[in-house]
C-alpha cells in the first residue's frame, strides 16, 4: 500500500504547481534551496543560489532575496527569518527521499516556466498579471497619496521627496522590478512615454531649465537604497553648479571634468 504524501510535501507541491507566480525564478530557487538543505538555509546561501544566473552580483541578489522572495513566500507562511537566514515553516524533516526528489523537480520546472514565460516585446499580459506581486512595505509599489504627476498602465511618475533640484521628478514602474535591467520592453517604452511628457511639462512650468540629467542606480554598490526601479529626471538651470562639465560622470569624484 503506496504512503500517503505527507502535510509538508501537499503544501509546497500546491504552491510550486500551482499557484506560484512566473514572472521570476527567485522563489523557486529559494524553495529548493531550502528544501535541499533540510529546511534551513542562511540568505547568504540563498543569494548565491541567485547568483547561477549572475556571479558579479551578490549584494543585488541578497536584495532580491530580502524584498521579493521573502515577501511572497512570507505572507504564504512557507518562509520565515532565523537568525541570519530562513526557514521553512512546513516541517520538511520527514519528507521522504522521493517526496524530496519531487519538490526539488517542482522546483526547477517552476524555475524553467519562469525563464521561458518572459513577455515578448509587443505581450502584455505577463507584465500586467505580475504587478499584482507586490512586496510589503515597498513606498513604490504602494506610493499612496506622495503626489503622482503622470501616469499609463505600467507606469508613473511624481516628485522626488529629496530633490536634488527643484521638480526633480522620478518615473517608476508599478510591477516591482528592482533595476531597469529588470524591465520587459512594454514597462520600458511606458517609462520612455511618461519621461517624454514630464520633461515637456516641466520646460512649460520653468522657463529656467535649460537641460536634464536622467539616470537610474542600479544595484547597490551603484548606490540604489529603493530596491524597485526608479528613473530620475532631474532639470538643470544655467548656474545651479559653478562646473557642471561632465554631468553624471560626477558620480565619481573627479571624473567629471576631463
């Protein structure tokens, strides 16, 4: 008589089959790493799982793993913190060898969906259906009453909070994509549309800005503290700065002028 599929082994079948979402590989792979090291695993191991796709960005994926996998995986009470990493919350440690096997399989045909179900450059029903997944407490995916100064389906704009000149305006995707490297080419010609209007709104408003400065940190080591993309655009009147040669080559010190 064939066993019967344990708690553990129904709860996380249900949700790598079934329900989890295939904009991005990262919750699979922080399933199956856990799954793989007994239900325990440090986020840096998680990270590192993240970097099979990318070796020079370690810090970027231990942000990946701390703002979108574990959000998701959170509010399903799979995930949870312990101590420096994670773990799962349904108990794994009697899963058989072939329950094991089968969730690690789940796991990377999730990974596989998610790699092959990249929206197509004209397909917008992925990047619609995925800005729904949205992490907790991210003050772009939520921006709430902050002000927004143009919008379209994929994305929006509004003031900078710390401008670095006046009308300093950002334009962010609504799906949480943490770099512009992140977007589908729908959310980038959605980001281009609004850059285009903003920047004509604001010549309208300020006779004085005679230039712009548009730009996007991307990772942290680039300097990104909101890990969602964000694209600033940042007027510039005659006499802001004494040298203003160089532009964003001033992100180094002393590189600007050459």
């Amino acid at each position: 008589m064939a066993q019967k599929p344990s708690t553990a082994f129904q709860r996380l079948k249900e949700f790598i089959t079934q329900q989890m979402p295939t904009s991005h590989s990262y919750q699979p792979i922080m399933l199956k790493t856990l799954i793989e090291e007994g239900g325990c695993a440090s986020l840096r191991d998680i990270a590192s799982r993240f970097l099979a796709q990318d070796e020079s960005r370690i810090e970027y994926y231990v942000e990946i793993a701390k703002r979108t996998a574990e959000p998701a995986l959170t509010r399903q009470r799979l995930v949870r913190r312990d101590g420096p990493g994670y773990r799962l919350i349904p108990d794994i440690r009697d899963l058989t060898s072939e329950e094991r096997s089968e969730l690690l399989r789940f796991c990377d045909e999730a990974v596989a969906r998610c790699n092959t179900s990249k929206p197509g450059r004209d397909d917008l029903r992925t990047v619609r259906a995925s800005i729904q997944d949205q992490p907790a407490g991210c003050i772009f995916c939520d921006p709430g009453d902050r002000g927004i100064i143009d919008h379209n389906e994929l994305a929006f704009a509004l003031y900078d909070g710390h401008p670095v000149t006046p009308l300093h305006a950002l334009v962010v995707p609504r799906r949480h994509a943490p770099t512009y490297f992140d977007l589908h080419d729908p959310e980038r010609r959605a980001i281009n549309a609004i850059l285009d209007r903003v920047r004509e709104s604001l010549l309208a408003a300020d006779q004085a800005i005679e230039g712009f400065n548009v730009g996007m940190n991307c990772g942290a080591t680039a300097g990104q503290t909101i890990m969602h993309c964000h694209v600033h655009l940042i007027p510039r009147r005659r006499g802001d700065v004494d040298q203003p040669r160089g532009g964003i080559r001033a992100v180094i010190p002393g590189k600007a002028a050459y």
